[in-house]
C-alpha cells in the first residue's frame, strides 16, 4: 500500500499483521481521487474518515493539501497504527479511538468531507447516511463518500447523488 499522489506521494505504508482491515486498492483509491481531482479542491478540506483501519484514504488526502484529519476506529492497533504513520510522516491529525456510529452520534464538529469505509458486514449501514445528514456534519456543500460492498443500495438515502464501481469496491456518493 502506497501513497498515490501529492507531498507524500510514493511512501510506502507498511501495515502490521494481524490488523482487521481491507484497506482500499490501488486501483480502486487511484480511481475515487481521479474522480475527486475533476470536482473539488483539497486544500483547506477538513475530513473526517470513519472506519479509519490504516488510515490510508486520509494519508491520500494529507498528501494532496487537506487542512486537518479526524481518523476514528475502534480497533486499537489501527489507532496505533495511524499515530505511529502521523508521527512518521508529519501529519498533526486527530486520531480518535470509539465505535464510528457512536461518534457520529455525539459529535458536534463540521466536515467538508466525509470518508467511510466500514466493513462489508458490518450491520446497520444504510443508516449512516441519514444519521450523518440529520446531525448537520457536514458543511455546506460537503460531501459524504461510502465505501461498500456491492450489494448495499443506498439509492434511497438521504442526499444520495451516484454510485462507482471499481472492481469488487464500490462508491456511493452524497451532497449536502
């Protein structure tokens, strides 16, 4: 897994065995930031990414100007993991450690993007949409990028403008 493009672009994320992960391909990474590159401007960008894992989509945005970083996970060796990459490559990020609908539930800050990447399996997850435009996290304009498996529809979500398909990874789209 490598950083695609920007400040950071080349370095190499060595991830530990053992971590509960599946972190985004290449392919499929290199494609949703094509997609992103045509439509917004990443400076200035606050993201927040839910699911973090390795923290490899925020790495990406980092690389490419954002102006801050929340990466939430439950997994403590994935928080680990992205301290130790902040550290590493000098990113000041939050790196927060809680059970992602929990925080989205009981945080009050604002996002111009939103990136998650939950597990395939994981119950419950055409609420997330909903649950994050009826908290109001995201700024005006924002935008709120689900990556799932291909059997999730999320056509009937609040806000859902399109969905991409990049071999087995697929992105649905949303605008506030």
């Amino acid at each position: 897994m490598r950083i695609i493009s920007g400040k950071y672009k080349g370095k190499n994320l060595i991830v530990p065995k053992g971590l509960p992960v599946r972190p985004t391909t290449d392919y499929a990474k290199e494609s949703l930031f094509n997609i992103l590159n045509n439509t917004i401007s990443f400076r200035e960008l606050n993201i927040l990414e839910l699911f973090a894992g390795t923290g490899n989509i925020g790495f990406e945005f980092m690389s490419r100007g954002a102006k801050s970083i929340t990466s939430v996970d439950l997994d403590f060796k994935c928080i680990q993991f992205i301290k130790k990459m902040n550290k590493e490559i000098g990113i000041e990020g939050r790196v927060i450690r809680s059970e992602a609908f929990r925080f989205v539930k009981s945080n009050k800050d604002k996002y111009n993007l939103i990136y998650a990447d939950p597990p395939y399996e994981i119950d419950n997850l055409l609420l997330l949409p909903d649950l994050i435009f009826d908290k109001g996290l995201l700024q005006e304009q924002g935008l709120l990028i689900i990556e799932h498996k291909k059997e999730i529809d999320f056509s009937q979500a609040k806000n859902y403008t399109s969905t991409r398909q990049y071999g087995k990874v697929n992105f649905s789209f949303f605008n506030s």
